[in-house]
C-alpha cells in the first residue's frame, strides 16, 4: 500500500503537493498555544495553602511576565540586549525589596517572595537574574547589613527601582573559594580605597550603587562596600559569549584606588559569615527559579504535545510521551514541595544554609532534567527560540552553576550531615 501510494505521487506531481500540504495542516501547532492556568500544574493543590495575598502575587507576576516579557525577550536574548525598558513595567509591579519590611518594600511572605521568583523565570532567566540581583542580593545586604541610614538612603529608591543594584563578590581565581577574595579595602582618613577585580558580577555595568565585597587590610576580615556608579577608578566591561542568560550583563569589574566615604562601609559587615547570612537568604531564591524554568517548559511541552499529530493522532496518546510527562510532572511536584516547605521554615526563622542549599542543588539538576525533556518532546523545533524551551534549556545551564555549583552545595550538606567540612 505505501510503494502504491509512493508511486502514484512520484507520477503525480500535483497529488504529491497536495498529500504533504494536507500532512502540514495536520502536523502545524498554533503559534500560540492556550494559557496553563496555574492549577494544572499543581498536582498536590498547594494552592489551597496559599493566602489570599500569596495568591494574587503569583497570579500578578505570572500575567506580567506573559504579556510583557514573553512576547519581547527572545529578540533579547538571541542578540544579548538587555530590555532596559522592561525596568519601569517591573517596577510598577512593587515587588521589588520583597520580604524586607519599610522602606517602601512590599514586606511580602517568604512564600509569596519564592511564587514571584518562581514567575518571573517562567517568564525568563534573565529577568529573574537581574531582578534577583537587584532585589535579592543587593538589597538584603543593605537591609541585613546596613544600619539605619544607610537603610533609608538606599532602600526606598531601590524599591522603586529608581536606583539598580549590584552584588560584587566572585573573583576570576575565587568562584567556589571566594572567601579567600583578594580585593582589598585600605582605610585613608576619611575614605576607604579599593583596589581589586571582580568577575560575572550581574547589572554590574548598569548598577547605580554595588555591594563590593573586599578584605579590611588591618584586620583581614570581609566587609561589604557600597560603591556608587561614576566613583573614580572603577570600571565595567560588560562579558561577551554567553549561551545562557544573554538578556542580562555580568561584568567584569576593576577597582583602582577607589574611594568610598567611610558611612558607605555596611556597619554590619565584619566578617565572611555575615556575607554567608545574605548568600543562605537568597540561595532558597534560586530554588525557586529552577522551579520557574521547569514550569515554563513543562507546560509548552505538554501543550506541545497535545497539538502535534504524527502518525495520525497527537503525540501525548502515545505511552513514551506520556511516560516522560508523568516523570516530568512529579520532579516538579517534589521541587514545589521542597520550596513551600522551606519557605515555612524561613518565615519561622528556622531554615539553614544547608537547608537552602539542598533546595537549590535538588531543584537545579532536576529543572535541567525538565528542560532537556521538554526538548526532546518538542523535537526538532524544541531548537528554536520561538517555542521558547531552548532558552529555558540554556539558562538552565547557568542556574546549575551559580550561587554554589552542585558539589559546593552537596558538601554543604554533607557538613551538615557528617560534622565534618570536606574543603578549606
């Protein structure tokens, strides 16, 4: 029947075109497939635990994040712009400052402040790193290590996003070690001078103020120093090459006899545990962006799926596909419950560094499982930036590694577990 069939359209040039048009409409998926609502991704009702304000952050970052950053940010990332004009639209949302309290910060529930990070990286990796960033790292150092002037000069226009911020701590030669950071701070009279390189430093070419993290020179203990855009002797050279998070900029830093004012040392930085106290409160966040990519892979496969004909009928009637949904759905099921349960211990002020730390090492390797899944459901178009998977896929590779690698974390837990630390 099929050598009947390849002979009859090899004689019939006009049949043949007709039989693969009919083929194309078959096998054509919407450009836009319909919405996930995001219930039918919460296969043990953790909605039902959401408060009312929980909820309605979610569903508002979740609506921003499809009707502004989708749309626009594969042009972005393809040619590695950043979307500076996505700024205002984020800063009108009032999510910036999170869980901080005052300063005109939303003083939001860990819960809430994780389902927003979740969103915006269902969005995009690159806006939730730079939010991150801005919002996370920067602003909860100077709001766990600032005193109070400094909280009220440089929270509220974070806050309003008026002012970015930047979190200056890695080091080419100290990635995994960087509490061995060379970058120093020598007190002068009035002024600290900072002389010192920085590496993968995010918004650090756009930053108005930076959090740099250098060793006090009498006492060789870390201190954070806030650094303020245009200071003399400080440079940013924006990183080229990336394959993943293309639409927002590291940067590598280079500080040369930089004076900072004595009130902008952090008055409670004394030491690498205070910079530890910041890492392990932001680290639960990256938990959460794991979770963000696998959902937004998650759901374009499965919707992939049930819109994609091939041999006759779409290819989520088939076992294999559905196997790999099934499997896929509840790796993503276990990361949302590891986040809300941690996100309870936090809000308790129960939750370790090494509990952070097991969010993020579980959740990473299994968000990047997820993506390399929905890649492979997608098939050849799971390539293309337009379905939106590869991006997630890339990004993902990024996710894996910062904020501690993968065996970091796992030997953050295994001090945790054994009493013993395994590295220096």
């Amino acid at each position: 029947m099929q050598r009947a069939v390849r002979l009859q359209t090899r004689k019939n040039p006009a049949s043949r075109a007709g039989l693969v048009k009919k083929a194309a409409r078959k096998a054509a998926v919407p450009d836009t497939p319909r919405p996930v609502d995001p219930l039918d991704t919460d296969f043990y009702l953790l909605d039902e635990l959401l408060t009312a304000k929980e909820r309605a952050v979610r569903d508002k970052v979740r609506a921003f994040s499809d009707a502004e950053v989708v749309p626009v940010i594969n042009e972005y990332w393809e040619k590695a712009q950043f979307p500076f004009a996505l700024i205002p639209k984020i800063a009108k949302l009032g999510i910036a400052g999170a869980t901080i309290k005052g300063y005109g910060c939303p003083g939001m529930s860990p819960l809430a402040a994780g389902l927003m990070a979740q969103e915006l990286s269902r969005g995009d990796g690159s806006i939730s790193t730079f939010f991150g960033v801005h919002s996370g790292l920067a602003m909860t150092s100077i709001a766990y290590l600032g005193n109070a002037a400094q909280r009220r000069r440089w929270l509220p226009p974070m806050a309003r996003m008026e002012k970015i911020g930047a979190f200056a701590l890695t080091e080419a030669q100290h990635g995994s070690d960087s509490l061995l950071l060379e970058t120093s701070a020598v007190r002068k009279g009035e002024h600290w001078v900072i002389n010192g390189e920085k590496k993968w430093i995010g918004n650090g070419s756009i930053a108005d103020v930076l959090v740099v993290w250098a060793r006090d020179a009498e006492t060789d203990q870390v201190g954070a120093f806030l650094v303020e855009r245009g200071s003399p002797g400080f440079r940013a050279e924006v990183m080229t090459g990336k394959i993943a998070k293309r639409a927002v900029w590291q940067a590598e830093l280079t500080f040369k006899n930089v004076k900072v004012p004595l009130e902008n040392r952090l008055a409670k930085s004394h030491s690498f545990k205070d910079t530890a106290k910041v890492l392990t409160a932001t680290r639960s966040a990256v938990g959460w962006e794991a979770i963000g990519h696998a959902l937004a892979c998650y759901e374009a496969a499965l919707a992939y799926a049930k819109e994609r004909e091939q041999f006759g009928k779409p290819i989520a009637s088939f076992q294999l596909v559905q196997s790999k949904l099934a499997r896929m759905l509840s790796e993503l099921t276990a990361m949302q419950l590891i986040c809300f349960r941690l996100a309870q211990l936090s809000a308790e002020h129960k939750m370790t560094a090494a509990m952070a730390s097991m969010a993020k090492m579980n959740n990473a390797k299994k968000a990047r499982w997820i993506a390399a899944s929905a890649r492979d459901i997608l098939g050849g178009v799971g390539i293309l930036l337009e379905n939106h998977v590869a991006r997630h896929q890339a990004d993902m590779e990024a996710v894996f590694t910062y904020e501690g690698t993968d065996s970091i974390q796992s030997l953050i837990i295994g001090k945790e577990i054994t009493g013993t630390q395994a590295f220096a």
